[in-house]
C-alpha cells in the first residue's frame, strides 16, 4: 500500500509540474515597444501619442520585500513570438484586474493569452511562493468602450484557467465599496511593480519596487495632461521628485491606506509619458469607482453598499483558505464559487 502512495504522488507531482507554464523572458518586452501599440493610432496623432504611452513602473522608489505587495500580479501577454509584459492586480482566485491595452492587440482583436504570475518576488525564479496560471482570449474581458485611439476605458478583466490559490503571499485586492464617491486627492498613493526604475535604464528589473506620492486633484492632472485625455474616469498620481510609474507595469494597482491601515485599490495604471518617468509629470490611472459596476458585472467579485469596504475583514488559515466576516467583497473568491 504505500508503495501504491508513493507512486501515486510522485506521479501527481511529475504532472503538477509539467503543467506550470515556462517563461522564456528574452521574448518579453514592453507592450508600447512592439509597432502594432502604434499603428492603431491615426498617423496625425502618432507623434503627439509617442509621448503619452502606457505607463508603467517604478522611478526613484525603492525595493519591496517579499510579500509586500500579496494583491499584485504579473500579466504576460502573447502577441506572436513575443510576449508583453504588465501588471495586474488579484480581484478573486478566478479573476485578475489589469488595463485594457494590456490585453488587446489592436482595437478589435484580443491577444492569443498567456499567463499570469502571482505571489512573486523575483520574477525570473520560480519561486516557492509563486504561481503561474494560464489564461485564454476567451477568458479576457475588455470594457466595450475601450477606445486604443485616445486610452478611453482603459480597464480588462481576466478569468485564469486554474483558480488561485490563496496564501500569506496571494490575497485579493480590496476595492471600494459601491456609495464611496470619494475622489482620493490628498490621499498618499502607492504604485508597484516590475517596470524600469530609471530613464536610463533600459531592463526590467527581476524585483517588483514602488514609490508614494500624493493623489492629484483632476483639475490639477489636466493642466498638464489636458481635458482630452484626463475625465471624471481617471485619477492622477503626483510625479513630485520624479517618482512615478514607468515603462513595463501597465495595469498596475495605484492603492492607498486607510485609516484602518488597510489597503484599497483606486486605479489601473493606464499611462504617463514616456519622454521621461523622472519628469515629475502625473501619471493617469483608471479610476476603480467609475468603473466598479462594469468590474461586478464582468467577474465574480462581490462588493460592499457601504461606503468603506474595509469594513470586512479577511483572515487567511493555515492551509492557505480565506474567510470573510461581512457579507462584502471576494466572497466569491474564497468559497470558489463565482460565475463562470
């Protein structure tokens, strides 16, 4: 008999394994270094846009410890022979929220799929914490909106292939609740991930990083940007001493801290400029609570009525599960149970 066990598991570890995607990382590039990011645009606004790209990673912040950031995720996108990479954050075990152009290859068409990478420190390592799940064009979800031309409703949802599951290292991300009408400006804001750290710097680093800086009122954001491309479905991030997302991390969380010391996601990181991260420009995010319905309605994540969903607690158990004491958000997530 446990000669019989003992094949068993070695067999359910040899398939265990064989099914954790690979990722060949001299093929992974920034989704706004491949041609057809710009092609979609009208040849009179391709110049204007060059300077206006996705946005995406860390300048002047520093190195997170390992587990820092549990909600965040790495989205790795197939596009041919090559792969973009960005970010994304943990909406349920089923669902991942990321930015639409991170998951379309034009105006029309989706990307084929790829994988996503969660409870990660070092990217290129697979790590004991980590977990790496496919996800199909049939699972990907973009607002019908979404407009490549002018990065109007800028936001995606994506059903992975195999749930995820739950650790101290893997937590869903914590959105607000359907009456928070707050606008945020004035909160410190938070961005992470594995995009550059410098306009020198010409690779991604292996280590996620992040940077603070204070949400920007929407009056303060056009004056740079413009009303054209910050509306009501934005919110700004101050690039004060030239901190600020850079290229690699589209889709990325922006979150702040409550007063309980909990974590809330207010955006997706849409884009910056890309003449320089360090410039001390604001970079454009899409805005979590003009889009909330849509996210609802689109996965299998439940929120709060009330007005702060941190409201709800979530503890994580001993193997790994995740329960809830309030009838507010991921209760999905941690029973399993969502729509398909």
């Amino acid at each position: 008999m446990v000669r019989e066990v003992a094949l068993l598991l070695a067999i359910v570890s040899f398939v265990s394994a064989a099914t954790v995607p690979t990722i060949d990382w001299t093929r992974v590039r920034r989704v706004e270094e491949l041609d057809h990011y710009w092609v979609r645009l009208p040849v009179e606004w391709e110049k204007a846009y060059r300077e206006v790209v996705p946005s995406p990673r860390i300048t002047n912040g520093q190195e997170a410890i390992p587990g820092q950031f549990p909600y965040k995720a790495l989205v790795l996108s197939e596009i041919g022979m090559l792969t973009t990479q960005c970010g994304g954050s943990i909406l349920t075990q089923n669902y991942i929220l990321t930015a639409g152009h991170c998951v379309m290859f034009d105006q029309n068409n989706k990307v084929a799929g790829g994988t996503v990478i969660v409870g990660a420190h070092d990217r290129t390592v697979m790590e004991p914490t980590q977990q790496r799940v496919r996800f199909a064009s049939t699972g990907i979800h973009v607002h019908p909106q979404y407009s490549a031309s002018n990065l109007r409703f800028d936001v995606a949802v994506i059903r992975v292939g195999t749930s995820i599951r739950f650790t101290a290292s893997v937590q869903p991300v914590r959105l607000p609740g359907r009456a928070d009408q707050r606008q945020f400006d004035g909160f410190i804001g938070t961005v992470s991930g594995w995009g550059r750290t410098s306009d020198t710097e010409a690779i991604f680093p292996n280590t996620p990083h992040f940077t603070r800086n204070p949400i920007l009122a929407n009056a303060a954001c056009i004056s740079t940007w413009g009303s054209l491309l910050v509306e009501a479905q934005n919110v700004c991030l101050s690039g004060e001493g030239g901190r600020a997302a850079c290229n690699g991390d589209s889709g990325g969380p922006l979150t702040v801290e409550e007063g309980s010391g909990r974590t809330l996601q207010i955006g997706i990181t849409s884009f910056g400029a890309s003449g320089g991260c360090m410039r001390g420009q604001p970079t454009v995010y899409a805005r979590i609570t003009y889009f909330l319905d849509w996210i609802v309605a689109n996965s299998d994540y439940i929120t709060s009525a009330r007005t702060d969903s941190a409201t709800t607690t979530t503890t994580t158990t001993s193997d790994g599960r995740t329960t809830d004491n309030a009838d507010s958000v991921n209760v999905n997530a941690n029973t399993g149970l969502g729509a398909s």
